[in-house]
C-alpha cells in the first residue's frame, strides 16, 4: 500500500501530465522547470519542500479550471 507522499506525488505527477501545464507549475511553485519536468517524469524523487510546493501550484491551477469552467 502506497504512503501518502507516494499517493500524493503520483496524483500530481499525473495531473501536471494530464494538463501539459509544466512551465505554469513551474512558474506558480517556484521551482525551476527542469526540476518539475524531472520530478514529474521520474528522474528525481522529490523532497516534502518540493512536493509542498507542486501541490500548492497544482491546487491553484485547479482552482482557476474550476472558476472559469
């Protein structure tokens, strides 16, 4: 059974995927893009600070599909 950071980290990783919105990820939490596009295809294992901030990007995100949906 997956941990919550494991949950966490592959429900993002396939949201960021899912919308191809990387750079606005990268630009909304901070983190250079290179660091999202590898954490997001698995070639860096994100830290919590890192995944804090991934989160916090794709909630934003999520919210603006939502208002203008």
């Amino acid at each position: 059974m997956p941990s919550e950071f494991e949950r966490l980290y592959a429900e993002l990783s396939l949201f960021v995927l899912k919308q191809r919105n990387r750079q606005r990820v990268a630009d909304l939490s901070g983190l250079h893009l290179n660091t999202v596009c590898e954490v997001i295809n698995g070639k860096r294992n994100p830290n919590l600070q890192t995944l804090i901030a991934l989160e916090r990007a794709c909630n934003q995100i999520k919210s603006n599909l939502t208002i203008s949906n």
